[in-house]
C-alpha cells in the first residue's frame, strides 16, 4: 500500500512462550536500526502462550524491517505482524435503528479520537441514514425482512469486507444474530457491545428485569463475536451507579452511554492492535 | 429502654401510596414541637407502595411523639418505625473462617464509623477468635460436621437472636446454607455478602471462571437473605476493574477488598434506617 | 404559557428553616387535590435555609395550584416556583472553537435526553456552525477581536437573554471572560465547565502541567459563573484514572470527554430544577 | 543474605534512552537461563531517559545473574536493581494518634496482601500502641513537645533506618514536617499520603474548606516526601463521590477510607519494585 513517511512501526506477536523471544525480536530491530519506545509483554499461564506488542522508532523501510524479523518469527513459529503506527483501521459499522454507538463512534472519528477509516456503513433500517450523511460516510440499506433476508444480508457484508478491504467489523447496536459461517469467517474482527448487569439477565427488555430486581449497577460489554451469543472473548467492560428511583426508561438512557464510550474504547484499542486473543480471554495491552 | 437525652428522632413508614401522607406525618410532628431536619420518600410504581424516612429535631419524650404519630399511622395502614438517631443496632456476626470482612466490620465499629453493637460473634469454627478477643468481642464456636450440626447451628442462631434481642443478623463470609424455616423467620434482618461478576457465574471457585473468561470487572453485592441462594433484594454493589495479568489468586484478594466495604455499607445503611423493602427490591435512602 | 395537558407539577422552595414548612407546604397540596410522588429537602446548617423540591400529581390548574400555595410562601417568606415536569428549559449555549462539549450537548438534546430547548447559539467563532446546522440549530457569529468586540458580544447576549426569554446559558468551553455586570445580571443562570486536577493546576495549558507533575486522575468541574473565575459554586464533577504513559495531548483527549458528560449533566439537572443555590454551596436534588 | 530457594527475579534498570537496551539486558537473561515472565518499559520524553521492569524465571544463583547482567549496566551506565520477587520489603512505619492507616497497613499485611515486614512503629503519640500489639509489632514511642523533641526524634528516625536495614519509611498519617536533611536522606523512600479535594484546599480543617465549598468529590494523594510539603512526586490517587448533605465530620470518615486505601495501595506497588522515578513524576508498572 506504500507506507506513510511515518517511521514509527508496531510489532505484535503470539508464540508458544519460551526462552529468548525478547531477546531475539529486540536484536532483530536493533540490527534494523530501530530504537523500542514502547513495549508490552505477556505470558499465559492458561494457554503457555507468549504475547507481545512493540512499538519501534526507526529510518528503516518497510522491507527491509520484514526482512529482519522474518527469521525470528520461523524460528520461534511466531504469528507476527508489522503495521505503522497510527494507520487507521478500515471499520465496517453494521446499524439498525438506534443511533447512540453509531453517533458516539462518528464523532470520536472526527474528532481525531478514534484510529478508524469507515468506507461504509451498512444497516437494515434507514433511520441512520441522516446521520451518516451528516459526517459524510456512504450508506448502504439492506432490510432484512425474513430469514432470506438475513442470509443474503450475511452474503452483502462478507462481499463487502472482500471488497473494500475490511480489518474490523463494529456491531453498534445491530440486533440480528449471524450465522455459524459469517461467525467463523469475521472471528477476531468483529466486535459487538451488550449491557451488562450484575447478576446478569436473560431474555428480553433486560433494563425491565434489571429495574424489577432492584439492581444498583449496571454496564455495557464489548466483546468480540462467537458463536455462542454474548459469550465471546470480553474486550471492554464499564458500570455505573444508579438509584431505586431510576426507571426502566431511564435505566435504557444510562446503559446506552456506557454502551457508546465502552464499544469505542474497544474499537480504538482494536484499530491500535492492543487486543490479543488468548483462546477465550484477550489481553489488552492498553 | 430509655432514650438517651437525644432531641434527634428518626420515623421510618411505608404504606400504600395516596394523598395527603406527607401531610398527615408533618402534622403530627409539628404537633410534637418537632423540626423536620432530614426526609426521603419514594412512591414505588411497580408495588404502589410508598416510603419515608424522616429525621426530627424536638425536645419531646418518645410517648408524646408516639402518641401524635398513632391516629396517622392507624389511618394510613402504615408500619411505622420510630427510633432515636444514633442508637446502635444489636448486631449477630456469624463467621466462619475467612477474615476479611469480619475484620473490616470490627475496625469500623471501634473506629465510630458502624453504628452497631456487637454482643455476639457465633462462627463455626475457631479461626477467628483472636480477632474477636482483641476487639473485645464475646466468640462462640459451634462446630458444624454434619445436617444435624447445621440443625443445631440454626437453632442456637434462633435462641440467641431472641435472648440478645438481635436486630441484625450479618453473614460476614459465612458459608452455610439456611433452612427456609430460618430464611424466614430472619426475613429481612439477615444480610449476606457474596461476590459477583460480569457476567455472572455460578458453581465452585467462580474466580477462576472469572480468570478464565478474562473479565474486566469483579465486585460484591450485599443481599438480603432468602431461601433463593444469592438472590435475595440486592443493598449495595461495587466493582472494580481487573487486567489480564491478575492471577485467580490475586482476583480473590481484590474481590474481599470490595467484600469488605460493600458489606460494611450494607450493614450501616441498616443500623440507619436506610434500607427499606419493597418486594424484591431494596429502597435505599442513603 | 399555557401549561401542556400534564398533571405533573413541579415545585422548588427556599426559606429560613424552622418548623412547620413541610406540613403546610404538603396542607396546600392536599387541598389542591395533590398527591406527591417525588420529594427531596435539605436543612443548612451553614445558612439556615431549607430547600425543598416536590413533585405533584394532580388534576389541577395553575391558577388554582398557585392561589394554594400562595399564602405558605408568603407566611415562610419562601422564593417558590412552580412549574411543569419535563417542560425544556430555554438555554442559549455560548460555543467558540473547540466543539466537544457542543457537540455532546446537541446529540443528547436530539436523544431526547437532555430537557432543553436550544432557540440560539451565539459564537465568537465559525467552525462550529456546520455542527450546528446539522442538528437545525440558529447559529450567530459575533466575532471578538478586542475589548469593544466583547463589550458588544456581552450586550448582544444579555440582548438575547430577554429576547429569547432565555432561562440558561451554557459555556459550551466559551474561553471569554466575562465582566462584572453580566455575571451579576446571570448570576445561578450561567454554567461552565473546567477542566480539574489533583492537585488544581492555574495558568495555561494545563494538561502539560498535569503532565509534568504526574497526576494520576484528570476530571471536569461544571460550576455556576461569578465574578471570581472557576471559583463558582460546584454543580458537578467527574474524574478518571490517567497513566504515567499518557502524553499531555492524550490528557486533553481523555478531559474533553470528562468535560462534555459533566456538563451535560449539569445542565440537565438544572433543567429539572433540581440545583439550588446555598451562598457558595450547591445543593443537588439528584 | 542468602536468597530463599525462588527462581523468580526481579530486575528494575533506568538509563538514558537508546537503541539496544531491551536487547542487551535481554541477551543477558538468556545466557544466564532465565526466561522473561513479565516485563514492562516506558521512554520518558520529558527526561529522556528509559525505565524497565523484567522479571525472569531461572534456575541460576543471584552471583551468575548478576555476573551476565554487570556488564551491560555498566555499559549503558544503568541503575540497575536485583531482588527476588515476593521478598518483604522493610517497612518502618510512622504514627501519631489517628489510626485508620495503621490499622489498613496491619490487616493487610497479616492477611497477606501486602508484600513488607514491620520491625518497628515509631510514633509521637501512646495511643495506638495497643493496636501494634495486637498485631505483635514493635512499638517505640519518642514524644515531640517542641522543636528540640522533633530533631531528636529525626535523629532516631534516621539511626533506625540504619540499625534495622530499613527500605521503606510509611507515614501513617505522621503529621509533622520534616527537615530539609530528613527528607535528602530519606528521597524516594519515605511515602507520605494525604486528603486531595477538587479544587485543592490548603491550610487548616481541609474538610470543613470542602464542606463549605460544596465540593462533589474527596480523595486521598500517596506521594513521596520531599521538602516541598504536599509536593513531592505522586504514587496513586483515588476520589469518591460525595452529596451535600454530608458533614464535615463525614466527609473526613470518607476522606478517611480513601487514604487507608491509596497508602496501602502505594506501600505495596513500591514493595514491589513497581515505582520508578522520573524527575517529579513517578513510572507506575501496576
């Protein structure tokens, strides 16, 4: 793609953990030329698996970098990547009819705040059509008014991630439930947000359930997606007070600012490649 | 028992909610030289319920006031408590092994921070008892090996509960199951502590399940007590965030911290009147 | 006015405490055919005043709400109003560049979560007028290139104020320091928002300072402007945690965000009356 | 000293930044068969200067590491630190009168959760002896009645780090000031904590300045002593929430918990080697 004249790179890397990986990948940038600025490192009791993050300042092209590290990452069967800092993220937004994580997401990005570029939003409804016009970013309406629909939705969103080169799925507030393939073929790439209450709640109108059980607490969840509906690896976890005179309705307004500042942070940290999978938890190097 | 010279009076009442209660109670104060220093209502839309907490300055003895108070609350239905702002609440502690709350509830209250009197600690095994000494606390130990020792647990629970005129029964990790017999007759007088999680998790060692499933947030809710294990009216919760790199071991430590201070909290908000039911939920006038 | 088809009614009264008030504020209520169903108060023991917010259900109208109430607020020397729940509140927001906190104030307005009505923005800067056209909000720029141009820009905005029947001003980070006269003439009308840390920091660029000096939260103060900048009374204040690894830019990124949600949330408390004034103090019906 | 049988090490460096470090000190690690579990590094743009935190599992003896490691200090010209992780760090603690610090320190260290041993509390003041007993900690008591009593109290202050190969001096709410001297000696390893408000207060009765201010917010600074009072570099810091409606005497029980916990919080990152100075910043590996 031809790298910015940015000479900050970033490393990450997941091996099996053993002796000499740091040193190792440390040589392999010294002999690049480059100097570690930042560096984040984690080994997995549960998995035996290693994690790091580099950050690497260095005049050294992008080939040359590759050409150093690519010995180290055999040897020590490393799934490695090299990207520059700061280069946004392409982010398809998948939106239905609720608009509080798409506007919390567009503003942040043009705000500078969030390290994304969004070719396309897709949605099943046309009410946030508006919104993204206002911040300039195309849309793209799929209803989806059968089971039909949905596959040939899936089938949209996975052409479209072919063909506009998408790294990151973001589900703000998209209430439809893929398939096992759409789930296997986005794994690690596609992040949703759910509320979260402590204790949970099942089923639906959980803001009702919440308020019923007198909750004191309740939050938003970003996690990637699975399978398994809201049991996917967690990102990004937030709660707030709230009091027995919060009604259900107002219970829905709190959460939905959790949920908004909760799937950008996850986001954000995503496109910064802060997040790691170790089988079913992440690491967040943050 | 006789009142201490305290001028500082505290109503507690809930009834069915209609017009003119406020009015009513503030009549009957005013009527008693009282100055109204402190109130909190809430009407409950879900059980049509209403509930007050009042403070009240006077120079009157408890018969006048009682005396004023009694054609309202008869009118209204009410069950009205009245007390003197202050007094400490008896309190039962029932331990077990592990310290951490304990401890907490006992440095508090030698602190002047828990408006308790603890005549009592009943554990069921000796651990504890240094901690009780040095605090100057009474310690009895009743073993539990078997059903028939828990039988005999709770029927000395009881028999104490009468003889030491406890108000409150606190279960600062104590890890037996009551019959429904004693969840009932210690309805809403017996508040429990356990941990909790995003999401929830149920069965042995749940910071483990925690650590597994890389949760970003542990806390503790401080319940009620009834015969539905852990899902009791819910008094106070509080989290706190955790990172990957926390072992289970070291989550457990940071889970009693919040332990600790969310049982303490229960267990105030009690001693003060603050915490009123309403069905399943706990209305808390903090 | 005319009042909507509501039977909701608001009131918020202050006064020299002493006893009595509450029962013949809650006697004028009953005769009104009331039934209260929100209730908060607060004694001073710094000033000696009493602050009492009430809701009110009730069939009845102004005119005769009023001709009840009447006479208690003059027996109790009270400053009493009375209005409708959930009526939007007339504020002109004041915007210069910087559009984080305008931005938060008009999505949340959109929401339907903040209980404003926004007739005008008046601003010494253009940018942010295509923010506000998308959200269909009146725009007027006054630029301010000396001391007459703020002598004017004041003028025009207390011009406005009667206009518009403006009830409240919103510093939405407005970076102009205002004269005596017209922080006296919207003295308990007019809210701001600052960035706080621990310890406080004076002069410019504050984010650096916090930088250098390693604070470890960075938060916001909504305040009420008086003459004495940023020393207003409190309305509101946020923090969040910081690392040493934080550059002073990502500080500033991390504060806007504090600013905007505590601002907003000032201004929707004020908007529901639940802000009172105690010489320096605020009290918070929350 | 002769290290306990743990093959778990602990390294902290500071030099000036540059290319090579993370290899050469990781080069190192590996001759002497040691494997990197945990590690964390930070540049400093303010001071140019770079921090690391490694801990490394090895079967090798404390003379062989340090032998691979003495060169490459010596050649980046690093303050370079060897310990074996989890060993106690020798705290002495200093007191007056009021004693929840003392009291938060005692518990968790007997609990387990704090990584030091207490030879010794020395106070000015009798009255928490009786608390160190319980805890079976030495207890020396030297009165200060005038400026005389405060020198000779420096000086068994400053002998007793000697004597007792002290690492770590905790001021539990020690509240006189120490001379210029004191503070040289002591630089970076005499931890003080104190209340923190928004906007900061200074001088006397700093609850009943918050109090009248209307603060929303109080906390609790752990920061190093220097001679600058109140300004040495910070540790940690926490705030909690708090309404009008408390008092003065609340506010500092509240205040009182946020210190208990900020200090013990500091005391144990310092233990454990996850404190670093940066000029007038402090580097936190938590």
């Amino acid at each position: 793609m031809g790298d910015p004249a940015s000479t900050h790179w970033l490393i990450t890397l997941v091996c099996v953990d053993q002796p000499g990986i740091v040193h190792a990948i440390s040589g392999a940038i010294v002999e690049a030329g480059g100097n570690i600025t930042e560096s984040q490192q984690f080994a997995s009791l549960d998995t035996g698996r290693f994690f790091m993050r580099v950050q690497v300042e260095s005049q050294t092209d992008r080939k040359t970098l590759e050409a150093k590290l690519a010995p180290v990452a055999s040897r020590f069967k490393m799934q490695l990547i090299l990207d520059v800092v700061g280069r946004p993220v392409r982010t398809l937004v998948l939106a239905s009819r609720v608009g509080h994580c798409l506007s919390d997401l567009l503003y942040r990005k043009s705000a500078g705040q969030l390290q994304v570029e969004i070719p396309l939003i897709l949605s099943n409804h046309p009410q946030l059509k508006e919104l993204a016009d206002f911040h300039k970013v195309p849309f793209e309406l799929i209803p989806i008014r059968d089971d039909d629909g949905m596959t040939q939705f899936e089938s949209r969103l996975l052409g479209l991630v072919e063909e506009l080169d998408i790294e990151l799925v973001v589900l703000a507030r998209f209430m439809r439930i893929f398939s096992s393939k759409t789930c296997e073929k986005l794994a690690g790439r596609m992040i949703n947000i759910h509320h979260s209450f402590l204790p949970g709640f099942k089923g639906a109108n959980p803001y009702r359930q919440a308020h019923s059980r007198g909750v004191k607490l309740i939050g938003a969840t970003a996690h990637f997606v699975t399978e398994d509906l809201d049991e996917g690896p967690i990102i990004e976890q937030n709660v707030v007070r709230v009091s027995h005179a919060r009604s259900p309705e107002e219970l829905r307004v709190i959460g939905q600012n959790e949920e908004s500042r909760t799937l950008s942070q996850a986001v954000n940290w995503f496109a910064q490649h802060r997040v790691l999978l170790d089988g079913k938890r992440t690491i967040i190097f943050s």
